[in-house]
C-alpha cells in the first residue's frame, strides 16, 4: 500500500442487528495498521426481521436492499470498510476512489458486488469460518436430540407422560460404529466430522471442490464418495453445503436407509422438503432435524410441525455470541497478513 508505511488504513464499519457497534471497536486494538472510523447502522434493529433482509439478499444481491444513503456520501474519506450484511454495490465502489479493501463479517460476500471490485482490483476478505463452530456443535446437539429423543422426551414429560416406545423404536442406536455421510467438507463440515470422529463414528464426505487426499479428510478416516453412495452408505446424512441448486431431493431420499436420519443446519433451497415430509410421514426413513425452514418464522401450517420423528430449532445454527464479537477482530488479522 502506497500510505499504509505513514499512517493505518481507516475503516469504516456498517453494524446491524446481529454485528453490533461494541464488536467492531473491539477490533479497533488489534492491530496498529487498521484504525476504525464511523460505524453506520444498517437494517431493523430486531433479529427476527434481520434474519428476512438476510433472506432477501442472499437471493437478490447487493441490489436487493438499499445500503444507507450516508454510506455514499461518508465512505469516500476512509480507505477500507466492513460489513456484515449490508450491501456495498457497483454505485458505492465506482464512486470510492480511495477504497483499497472491503471485508465482509459473513462466510457468503451475496451483499458485495463482486464484478466490480474485481474490475477496480479490490481485494474482498470474507469470513466464511465466523459461525462454523456454532453451527458444529448444535449439528452434533441435533444429531443427538434425533437420535435419542432428547426433545422429543423432554415434550413428554412436560405434558405429565411417561414415554417407553419412540417413533424409532427398534431403532436407538448408539451413534458409535456408525457411518456419517457430510455432504461439503469446507469449515463446517470438517468440524462436524472431527466432533463425530470423536464419538465414534465412520465417515464419509461429498463435495466437488475437496479431492480425496484433503489432509483433514485423511486424518479423519473420511473417506470421499458420490452423492449416491453416500446416502446409500450412511446412518446420519448431514448437510453443510453452499449452492444456489437443489442438491437432496427426492431421488436421493430414496437412496437411504429406513434407519437413517438426515440433517440440515444449511439452507432449506437445497432441499425438497415436500419430499422430506413425506419420508417422514411414512416412516420411510428414521427421523430428521431441520435448523433451517422454507418460511422463517415458520408457517403454523407447515406439515414438519405435527411430526414426531423431526426435531426442529429456530435456526439457531450461529447464534452464538462468539460466532459474531470474534468475526471483525479475526478480519482484522486476516488482513494484516494479506496486505502487509
């Protein structure tokens, strides 16, 4: 960097409802060579209604939602910015001179207009690890209430009943000795499957994008298959992929075993989950646990709501505090060593 030798890059951060301020001024005493500015607001201030802005640009883009007016007129003094959800698009990084880095709070960059950061030569820095641990262990958490009716008995219970034959019955296996099929091995996904590793469990993973000799892949035994065989071949089927396709529909529900639960902490799209109720409802396969829906809030109607081999939570998946205070602080030192 020209200047980066006389003074730091000045940063200027976008909070919303999950990124608040407190986080990025955390970041601010990482590193002497970034010097957080003005820190703008972006979105409703309520999760809940956060979590459908999230919904509307993970699917339209950074021109799905207007970033704030005083984004355009204040940004064009600082050298850098950082965002979580709130869109920086073609108008903002044309009209920015002087903008040397954008950085995004967030494993998807859906909100960044890529194209033209590329065109000027702006490097874009996401965080696509910012969650992968929460969303790991409430993986393993689901895995475990499905299997052994953790909520399911707890609901029982409440309700003044004493349970003694589950839907699975016949069926409560201990997960140890069992296979575990991860469809994406990126962050995520490799976490779940040392966590699983851990209990016991054989493994297996499906994804384009990691050969066969991936280093983590061999220290845990897993092994690479198709997506056929590993639904064919899998207890637990545990979905941690990043696509804009269908990936499990009802072709490969029929590949799996009666015995087998199927997870999902991804997103719904990649999922038929007409299909999936219907697996469920005939007991074709043993059970799921959903922790993304097609409707958030989910519809009162929703037939997944009146099973009860299905274990659901409110797409709790990242909601940890950890998973958002540590992002701009671990941008930041990714971008000391990228840059300097």
């Amino acid at each position: 960097m020209s200047d980066s030798s006389s003074r730091p890059l000045r940063i200027i951060s976008v909070s919303d409802a999950f990124m608040r301020p407190e986080y990025y001024r955390a970041a601010d005493k990482v590193s002497d060579r970034f010097e957080f500015g003005e820190i703008l607001s972006f979105g409703p201030p309520d999760k809940a209604s956060m979590r459908h802005v999230a919904y509307i640009i993970e699917r339209g883009g950074p021109e799905a939602l207007p970033a704030p007016e005083e984004l355009y007129e204040i940004a064009p003094g600082y050298d850098a910015i950082m965002v979580h959800l709130c869109p920086v698009t073609r108008r903002l990084i044309e009209s920015w001179q002087g903008l040397k880095l954008i950085m995004v709070n967030r494993g998807g960059t859906e909100n960044i207009d890529l194209e033209a950061a590329s065109e000027r030569g702006i490097p874009v820095i996401s965080n696509p690890s910012h969650n992968a641990n929460g969303v790991a262990e409430l993986t393993v958490g689901l895995i475990l209430s499905q299997t052994r009716n953790i909520s399911l008995a707890d609901k029982i219970m409440k309700s003044g009943g004493w349970c003694e034959s589950y839907p699975n019955a016949g069926r409560e296996f201990e997960l140890r000795g069992l296979c575990a099929g991860i469809i994406g091995f990126g962050s995520i996904g490799r976490r779940v499957g040392r966590y699983l590793k851990a209990l016991g469990m054989n493994l297996c993973f499906t994804d384009p994008a990691v050969p066969s000799f991936d280093p983590d892949a061999l220290s845990l035994g897993c092994e690479k298959a198709d997506l056929d065989e590993l639904m064919k071949r899998s207890d637990i089927v545990t979905l941690h992929a990043r696509s804009d396709d269908l990936i499990v529909s009802r072709r490969e529900f029929e590949l799996m075993k009666p015995s087998a639960y199927f997870i999902n902490t991804a997103r719904p799209h990649l999922v038929d989950y007409a299909a999936l109720y219907e697996f469920l409802a005939e007991k074709k396969i043993a059970g799921a646990a959903l922790d993304v829906h097609q409707a958030e809030p989910t519809d009162p109607s929703d037939p997944l709501l009146k099973l009860d081999n299905v274990t659901l939570t409110n797409h709790r998946g990242g909601a940890t505090v950890n998973s958002y205070s540590d992002s701009p602080s671990d941008m930041i030192r990714t971008a000391e060593e990228m840059m300097f």
